[in-house]
C-alpha cells in the first residue's frame, strides 16, 4: 500500500477539481463528493496504519518534478509515524469538519465551491506532510495559504472578511520567505533539498550555516502557526465561516509550523542557539495569546488566541529538542480534537443565535442547546487541563518538560508554560460562563441585523461530529501519553524522547500546581462572572492592562509600525523615484527627440530657393573656414 500513498493526496486533490472545474452541474451533490473524497483518504490512512508497522522511513518516487542541471528535485512522499500520524490528523478531524459543514453552509448557494476549497486545503496539506523533500513540502506550504486565503475571504460581500484574508496572505508570505531562503542554503551547502541528503549531510555544515537554516525554519513556522510576531492574521481569519476556523486552527494550517521543527529535528539537533529560539517564541507566544484572550468577548476571537496560546506550547516543546518533540506532537493530536470540539461548538451556538458572536448577549445557554453545552464543556475541561482528560496529559508533560531543563532555562520556561495554564482556567472558564450559565441576556436584545433570538440544537449533522470529538477530548490524551506510546512510535521520525534528570522542581510536585493554578483560575472567573450579573453592554472604563489586552498587546500596532508603516514608505520612494528618475529620464530623452526633430522640421519647407539660399550659405561658410585654417 506504501507504494500507492500517492492516493492520500489523488482523493481530495481530485475532488476539489471537480467540485471547482464542474461548475453548477455539480451542485446537487458537490458536498456529498467532496466529504467522500476526504473520508476515502481517512479510509486508505486508516488502512495504511494498520497494515504496516513503520518501523523505518520508506520515501517513495511518485515522479520526477524539477530535473535541472544539479538541481534534481522528485515529487515524492515520505512514510513514516510522523507523517502517518498528521494524516489521519489531517483527514480524520476533516471529515468531521466536512461533515459538520453540511448543515452549518446547507443556507449558502456556493455550497459546493466551499466544499472543494476545503478538499483543496485537506490535499494542500497532505502534500506538505508527505513530502520527502522540502521543496515538495513548500509547494503544500503555499497550497494551504491559497487555500486559507480562499476561505478566509469567503464572505466577499464583507470588506472586514476581504481586508482578514488579505491580511492573512501577506504576513504568511513574510514567513515563507524565510523558509524559501533556508531551502536555498540547503541547496548551496548541501547540494539538495531532499530529507534524506539533506539530514545525512548537515552534519558537515558549518555550526553558523545551519544555526542560520534553523532560524530561518523557524521564521517559516512562526509565519505559518500564528507565532510572534506574526500572530496578528490568526484571530483575524475568525471572519470565514465556522468550519473553516475549526480546519486551520484544529487539524491543518496552524499545526504546519510545529510539524516543519519537528520534521526538521536532525538540523535543530546540531543547534542549541535555533532550538532556544524556539522555545523563547513558544514561551512568549503562550503568555500573550492567552493574555488577550481575556480581554474579547467575541467567542470566536477568544477560541482564536486560545490557539495561539496552545500552539505556543507546542513551540516550547519541539524547541527543547530531544525533551520534547514527540510532546509538542502529542499536544498538537490532542488539541487537534478539543479545539475542532470547541469551534464547532462555538459555530453551533451562531447557528442557533442568528450568526451572533458576542458573549454578553448569551448566557443561559445550556438549556436550549444541551448537546452543544455537554460536548463544549468536554472541550473546556480537556484544554483548561482537567485531571484525567486529554489536556492534561499532554499540557502537563510539556510543563514538565520545561522544568526540567534546569537552571534559568527551567524557571523561565517552565515558569511561562505553568503561568499560561492558570489564565487558560481563567478566560476559557469566562468563556463557557458568559455563554451557557447565568442569565439569559438573549431575552433582552437583539442580533446586529436587528432579528430577536430563538436558540435551538443544532441538526444531528452538525452535532454528531461534535460527540466524536469530545469522545476524542476526553480519551485521546491517555492513549497517546500513557506508557510512552506515542513517543516510542515517533522515535524513527524524531529519535528518542529524552528524560531531563536536573529539574528545578520535583516532577511529583509540577502536576498538582498545574492543577492548582488552573483551578485559581476557574475560581476568579466564577468570582467576577459567575457570581456577579453580566452587563450586556462592554465596560468602556477599564484599566490599562485590559486596554492593552483589547488591542492585542499592540501586536498590530508593532507590525504597523516596523513592516506596514517602513513598507509603505519604502513603495512611496519607489513610486517617486520611478516617476521621477526612470520615467523622467526616458521621457525626457523622448521630448528631447521629439522637439528637436519638430524644430528640424521647419527647414524643410518645399521651395528650392530656400534650398539654393542654403546652399549658399554653406557655401561661403565653407570658403571661410577654408581662408581662416590656410592664413591662421
């Protein structure tokens, strides 16, 4: 079966032709189309995993792509556990998306256009994670950002959709630039971009050549997962519709970044100044996104920096090297379930309150959408990392892990990675409070379009994705992290999980302030939105800090300022000298040309007694300089 994988990706990638190239005629049934197209791949993954033991890397050709000079370049794919274990990520969590989608687009008359954009992503992403080489694996890398940017701006008719998906685009091409420049030292020091040469031959770079390829790896990944400073177009892409958050934010684009450092571990390996950034932008990262999600009351918002904050855990992880890569992938799968849960939850919400997203006109919710609640508040409880569930096996390994790094590197890390957990307690807590509990403010307002509220369930085609994955948020942890699975099937792909002897803190202790922390966290949320009424109207009079927090801690403000702001100034002088400089010059010598070919013009007038007159005239010129040169 290894030697047909290329099927994995022929399934979606197929699909999305013909939902996309069919036209109308494929309406009736664009979306049955294009969930099978997605289950078959999940289908022959399943078949896959189950049918080999993988116990070694196997890359297999498909053919031969870029065959120039000594830039050899085929498009092949590469199994092993790594990327098995994104595939039945990427296909198992999209079927349920594409599922679920059924019912939540079943209103939109380009239903089957979005159907095969979300084919296009699944396949784009497919293409990334099986690639065997890097240039293969940048060519998904722009798939999935064509593909984000298509249903980002899907709402066309919304300038905010269309300014967000353009936003998205822009800043992921920063990133990609970084990535583009790695895969051109590669090829310089190198002499490929194939995995296998590139990872058996890295070892006789220089330290500086391949602390430069990590650090640009990394700009490629910050770019593509929403990591500082490149997070500003994650909870900006909240403006296409539902399903769509749930896709990159759970199973694809943003779990892109994680997967280039780990599948890049034997470069990071050879690195300790590459791996330390990224766990300082992990760090970082965590701390900030789960700081402004406290400040939104948009729930979609508030879900997106929540990703921000959980991929920054996946950073600090696969930047501890050896400690850590298969804990940052084990995060990822099961952030895979309870963030798809959580976003679907949250678009069943706006599907049953007329496309609403603001919080503080919920409340009470529980009672009106009872399968919605009990598979969000699964999600909550696995990502605020309740005992037994899926976040805390996972969040508390990475915590664990970055105590135990030791020194200053372990208090800091450590202390970040266990800081981030408490204000997770605190906004997720405030979240599902200000939604489902409390009173119901619904009762006293109306949606922007100025429509009353009637909340309802969703249909069992919206709601039985949602069971799967919280059945996914509750178990996946244990059967991943448990007994080393996970960690002892990855170790072909990213070696051994090592095991940090010199923690700052007792391993026994970290669990129970990991859990203590969080439930502070609950405990403050309950105090300031459980017990106290809800206004519906947002507190304009707020401190600096919650000011700082609403505006995203400056993080536009700082892009605006070092890229946007120089960027534009930059065009300007470009513009002027264009104008001015190239332009003024070649319009210039064509007025030159063109007045002094006008002023030339006149001598030629038609009569012959002009010409004889001219003649004349030259003539004795002539004789003159003949008289002047023969006497002088």
């Amino acid at each position: 079966m290894i030697a047909s994988s290329w099927l994995l990706v022929a399934f979606p990638a197929l699909g999305a032709l013909i939902l996309l190239a069919g036209g109308k005629r494929t309406n009736a049934w664009g979306h049955l189309l294009g969930i099978a197209t997605v289950v078959a791949s999940f289908a022959y993954g399943l078949a896959m995993f189950f049918g080999n033991s993988f116990a070694e890397v196997v890359d297999t050709t498909v053919y031969s792509w870029i065959p120039v000079g000594a830039l050899q370049v085929d498009f092949g794919l590469r199994i092993d556990p790594l990327s098995m274990t994104f595939v039945l990520l990427v296909t198992g969590v999209g079927s349920l998306i594409h599922i679920y989608s059924v019912g939540y687009m079943s209103d939109d008359a380009d239903r089957r256009r979005f159907f095969g954009y979300l084919n296009l992503f699944v396949a784009a992403m497919l293409v990334l994670v099986l690639s065997n080489s890097f240039v293969t694996l940048y060519l998904g890398w722009e798939g999935v950002g064509l593909a984000s940017y298509l249903l980002i701006g899907w709402y066309q008719d919304r300038p905010s959709a269309a300014t967000a998906a353009k936003k998205a685009f822009l800043m992921n091409r920063v990133g990609d630039v970084g990535l583009a420049l790695a895969i051109f030292l590669m090829f310089k020091y190198i002499g490929s971009t194939a995995y296998s040469e590139v990872f058996a031959g890295i070892g006789e770079v220089s330290p500086a050549v391949v602390t430069a390829i990590g650090l640009l790896l990394l700009l490629g990944a910050v770019g593509k997962s929403g990591q500082f400073p490149l997070q500003a177009w994650l909870p900006d892409a909240m403006e296409g519709p539902t399903p769509v958050s749930a896709l990159i934010h759970a199973a694809t684009m943003v779990t892109a970044g994680v997967y280039l450092i780990a599948r890049s571990a034997p470069i990071y390996n050879l690195t300790e100044d590459g791996r330390l950034m990224v766990t300082i932008i992990g760090a970082f990262t965590l701390l900030l996104g789960s700081i402004i999600g406290c400040a939104y009351d948009d729930i979609k918002k508030v879900l997106a920096y929540s990703t921000v904050s959980q991929i920054g855990y996946m950073m600090l992880a696969v930047g501890l090297g050896p400690f850590g890569y298969a804990l940052g992938i084990a995060h990822l799968l099961t952030h895979g379930f309870f963030k798809a849960g959580l976003f679907l939850g949250a678009g069943s919400v706006m599907h049953g309150m007329n496309d609403e997203v603001d919080m503080r006109k919920f409340g009470g919710l529980y009672k009106s959408m009872p399968i919605t609640f009990a598979t969000f508040g699964l999600g909550y409880l696995a990502i605020i990392g309740f005992p037994f569930l899926s976040g805390f096996y996972t969040k508390d390994a990475i915590i664990e892990a970055a105590f135990g790094q030791g020194g200053w590197r372990g208090w800091v890390f450590g202390g970040a990675a266990l800081l981030a957990a408490g204000i997770t307690g605190f906004y997720m807590t405030r979240l599902m409070l200000l939604t489902f509990f409390g009173k119901q403010r619904w009762r006293e307002t109306t949606s922007a379009d100025g429509r009353q509220f009637h909340p309802h369930e969703s249909p069992p085609v919206m709601t039985v994705p949602m069971i799967v994955l919280a059945i996914g948020s509750v178990a996946a942890g244990f059967l991943l992290v448990s007994g080393g699975a996970l960690a002892e099937f990855l170790t072909p792909s990213v070696g051994e999980l090592a095991e940090s002897e010199h923690g700052v803190l007792p391993h026994a202790l970290i669990p129970w302030l990991t859990v203590g922390l969080s439930a502070l966290g609950v405990l403050l949320a309950w105090a300031l939105f459980g017990r106290q009424e809800v206004s519906i109207e947002r507190p304009r009079n707020v401190s600096w800090p919650v000011r700082a927090a609403r505006k995203d801690l400056y993080g536009n403000a700082l892009n605006e300022a070092l890229v946007a702001t120089p960027g534009l100034w930059i065009t300007r002088f470009a513009v002027f000298l264009d104008n001015r400089g190239v332009d003024g010059a070649v319009n210039g010598i064509a007025a030159a040309f063109g007045g002094g070919s006008g002023r030339l013009r006149r001598l030629q007038t038609g009569f012959v007694r002009s010409y004889a007159l001219s003649m004349l005239g030259g003539s004795f010129l002539l004789v003159a300089a003949l008289l002047l040169v023969r006497f002088s």
